[in-house]
C-alpha cells in the first residue's frame, strides 16, 4: 500500500469516465504524480483542478505500480490570467513542462518551490517572461543537465561572458567564442546575474538557450519536438516585444 498526504500544485486533468479525471500534480515532497480523481470532472470540482492551483493531494494505491487514487482539497487559486493571454499562454506552457519532463514518482522539492515562485510572477507582467526562463533552467538542472555558467569553458575566465557552448552547456567568454560565434548559442546576462538587466531580445535568446537543451536531453531522446504550446509561447512572447 503507498499513501501519502502532501501540498502540491496542479498541472492538469482531464475528464476519465461519467464524472471522474485524471490528475497530474506536482507535490512539494513526492514529485509529480498522477491519480483518479472522483468528481473532478464535476463543476465544483473544475476550479480546484485549473492547472497552476494550490491543492493538498492525499493519494492511496495498493500496488506501486497502480495509477492509484486522490482526493484533492483547495488550498489556493492559480494565478489570475485570464485577461492576459500570453501569460494564460505561459501558465499553460509551465505547468505541460513540468509534466512532461520531470520523471514521475522521483522527489524534486527545488522545481516544486520554483514552480510556486513562476506562479507568483504571472501577476507581474514586466518580469515573469525572465522567471520563466530561468525556471526552464532550473529544470535541466533537476535533470542533472544544468548549465554551467560559473567560467570560460576555453580561458577559466569569468569575466564578459556571453556565449555557452551547444555541446558542453559551459558559458565562453567573448573574447575565447569571437571566432565561433556563429555555432554557439548567445547568453543573456539575466541568466548570471539577477542584475544583469533585461535587454531587447534576451527573452528569447534565453528560450532558444534553454529549449535547445531541452530538446537535445528530454524530447529528442524520445523522438519527440518541444510541445507545441511552447512554441506558441516563444512566439507570442516575440510578438509582444516587437509591439512595445
């Protein structure tokens, strides 16, 4: 028998039966799991189950390896984008990341809080863009694929760093990349720094930065393209650049 009680955040249902769903969490000990949820399907239970909202999950299966069963119970609202389409777009992409790459069952406590403070941002529309990025980065670093910005992957140098490399993940200076430049990928100084600034562009040099890290260690092992829905983000936050 496997039970456990535990907080934890919604990242999407789906109607399974007369009135039933499917569940997909991301619980603050237990990592994201999914369960049977009776009701969910209901309209009392629809709100409770937006992806983004706050829930206290108590799941029960007899096997470990059952789908298992949960009750939910609110415990917050997810953050309130509806008028903000590109944010709506953003919460979506979140939440179907977090699912699709974190392995199900396995303790990611970092990603859980992280995923709480990108929930938090939504309601900022200046910074939430940069939040998200540097949430994607910290989800390859919960794969064990994170990147290292710390030096100069050529010159040890820490100084004016500006590239990473698309086959170590290691950051390289202007002066030691200036030759290949065209074959690394750019990085943007909000990634070193909480100081670094935002300048025109870095969103989406960051989301071509941590996507191709993405694509190269969590989708393509799978035969699988980024979802959709974040490539809809990275163009609907392109356009919105553009229009300011």
């Amino acid at each position: 028998m496997t039970e456990f009680e535990d907080e934890a955040i919604v990242l999407s249902a789906k109607s399974h039966g007369e009135s039933g769903a499917i569940v997909h969490v991301l619980t603050q000990s237990q990592g994201v799991y999914a369960a049977h949820v009776a009701g969910g399907a209901s309209r009392r239970m629809r709100a409770a189950l937006q992806p983004g909202a706050g829930v206290l999950f108590r799941f029960r299966a007899r096997h470990a390896e059952q789908l298992g069963a949960a009750s939910v119970e609110s415990s917050g609202a997810g953050p309130d984008v509806l008028d903000d389409p590109v944010a709506l777009l953003g919460l979506q992409c979140a939440c179907l990341m977090t699912r699709q790459v974190l392995p199900e069952r396995e303790p990611h406590a970092g990603a859980y809080y992280a995923l709480s403070a990108l929930l938090g941002a939504f309601a900022i529309p200046e910074i939430w863009p940069a939040i998200y990025v540097r949430y994607e980065a910290g989800l390859l670093e919960e794969l064990g694929y994170g990147l290292d910005l710390s030096a100069c992957a050529v010159s040890g140098s820490r100084d004016d760093l500006v590239y990473v490399s698309p086959k170590s993940a290691r950051a390289v200076s202007r002066g030691a990349g200036e030759a290949y430049r065209d074959k690394l990928l750019v990085l943007p100084q909000f990634l070193l720094s909480s100081q670094g600034g935002l300048r025109d562009g870095d969103i989406a040099r960051g989301l071509t930065l941590t996507g191709f890290f993405l694509e190269r260690h969590v989708f393509h092992p799978h035969n699988k393209p980024l979802p959709d829905v974040r490539l809809r983000l990275a163009e609907a936050l392109a356009d919105s650049a553009q229009a300011k």
